[in-house]
C-alpha cells in the first residue's frame, strides 16, 4: 500500500490556469468524483509517446491509482494553478523512480513521496503553465526568448537560419521542450540522465534546461540549416536519436547568460 502524500505540505501560489484542468477546486465527495474522472481520462488518453507510455506500460493499477491522486491532491492543494495537461508527463519519471526502489520500504512510500518531489520541482517552473504570465517577466514567452538570445550568443549562423530564413521560432518546439521538462523528446533513461544534470545544477533546473534545449538545436546543426520551415519543424519536433553524454557535455560548455542567474536549490 502506498504512503498518502502528506495534506500539510506548502502549496505554490499563483493564478488560475487555462487549459485541461479539474474542473472544480472545492474538497467535497462530488467533486472529488468528478477531478479524478478528468485525471482518469488524460492517464487514459494523453500519453506521451517516449516516457509516459512506458511507465504507464510497466505499472499495475494500484501504482495508476497512485498517480492520479498525486495529481488530484495537487489540483485540490492549489486552486490557482489546479491540473494543466502535461503535469502528467513531468510525474512519470518521478514515480517510476521511487515505485522502482528496491528497498521495500522507499517503494512503499512511493506515492508520498514523488508527491512531494513533483511540487519541489514544479515550484520552480509553474509560472509556465499560468496563461496569464505567458507575457509577463516569468511567463513561459520570457522563457523562449531567452531560448532564442542564448543560440545567439553561443551560434548567431543557426540562430539567424532559423529565426530569419525559415522562421521556425521557439515557440514552435521550444514550447514543449521546457513545459514538460524534455520528457516527450527522449526515453526513459535518456529524461532521467538529464534530469540528473538539471536537478544537481547549482544555478537552477531552469537556467540548465535552457542550455540543454540550446545544446539540442547546435547537436543536429547541420541538419537544420540544409532544412526549410517543414523540415525543420519536423526535426524539432522528432527530435533525433542522439548520444545524450555529448548532448550534456556541449550543453554544459554553453556560453550562459550569467545575469540571469539565480540559486534555486
């Protein structure tokens, strides 16, 4: 039996958010009902093609369970943000982790505990997901921009191939790559190597998402810039098989833009 995440932890404040979410806020029974059969469709429906799918393929209905009340409890612990589409998919890794442990009690606290692990690591991204800051300083525009100013800095040929000639700005890739943490780009392993080097960056996951997104676009280079809007498009949003230890070592010798920086650990 899996742990219950604990009601008492901090919640991340912010506004409402668009899109799918719960559809109520108030804890009542009914409502409870009626968040858990909106959770249970995008479990069922929404899947991603790489990471998701394969933890969902690996767990049995208890540990299915477990997820949707980890993203129920989140939904109900802050009405502002409540669920968005797309909060599944940065959970997977999580709860495979902790559900995978070969200690048996770590596994049996799997649900308390990615709970508790998935606010941490949304708290630094939520801004993201709330369509009201999409243009504010923190909104996930900002973000993207700042995507588009670092290829410049670190390769202004591929970064004026893709802005200028075929035009295939951030938004068109850049948007889901950030969202959802880079866990519909790559397999399991692959998400949980960079995450790896996300999480123990000590400038903050979001500053070396940047970095790696920007390590991405110089890796297949080449191919973007023999390439038109469509086959760009494409490209980036399939992107390529690639060895993920050379993809982290360029995004690791990227030119950051060092007054943007802020210790988030």
């Amino acid at each position: 039996m899996y742990g219950v995440p604990c009601s008492g932890v901090t919640k991340i404040q912010g506004p409402a958010v668009a899109g799918a979410e719960v559809e109520d806020t108030d804890v009542d029974e009914t409502d409870v009902s009626g968040a858990a059969a909106a959770l249970q469709m995008v479990m069922e429906n929404c899947f991603g093609e790489r990471v998701l799918q394969k933890v969902i393929d690996l767990m049995c209905m208890k540990e299915k369970e477990a997820m949707r009340n980890i993203l129920l409890l989140f939904a109900k612990l802050n009405p502002e943000i409540r669920y968005v589409q797309g909060m599944n998919e940065v959970l997977a890794p999580i709860f495979y982790v902790f559900s995978t442990d070969t200690d048996e009690q770590n596994a049996a606290n799997a649900e308390a505990d990615s709970f508790s692990c998935f606010v941490r690591l949304l708290s630094d991204s939520v801004d993201h997901f709330c369509q009201q800051l999409d243009n504010s300083s923190v909104g996930i525009h900002s973000t993207l921009s700042r995507l588009s100013e670092l290829l410049k800095a670190n390769d202004e040929e591929l970064w004026q191939h893709l802005e200028y000639t075929t035009k295939v700005n951030p938004q068109f890739y850049g948007f889901r790559w950030i969202t959802l943490l880079l866990t519909q780009e790559f397999d399991l392993h692959s998400v949980m190597r960079i995450w790896d080097t996300l999480l123990s960056n000590p400038f903050g996951v979001q500053e070396m998402l940047l970095r790696v997104c920007c390590a991405m676009l110089l890796c297949i280079k080449s191919s973007l810039l023999s390439g038109d809007f469509i086959a760009n498009l494409k490209l980036l949003q399939h992107y390529p098989k690639i060895n993920i230890e050379h993809l982290l070592r360029v995004a690791k010798d990227i030119s950051p833009d060092t007054s943007s920086f802020h210790l988030s650990l």
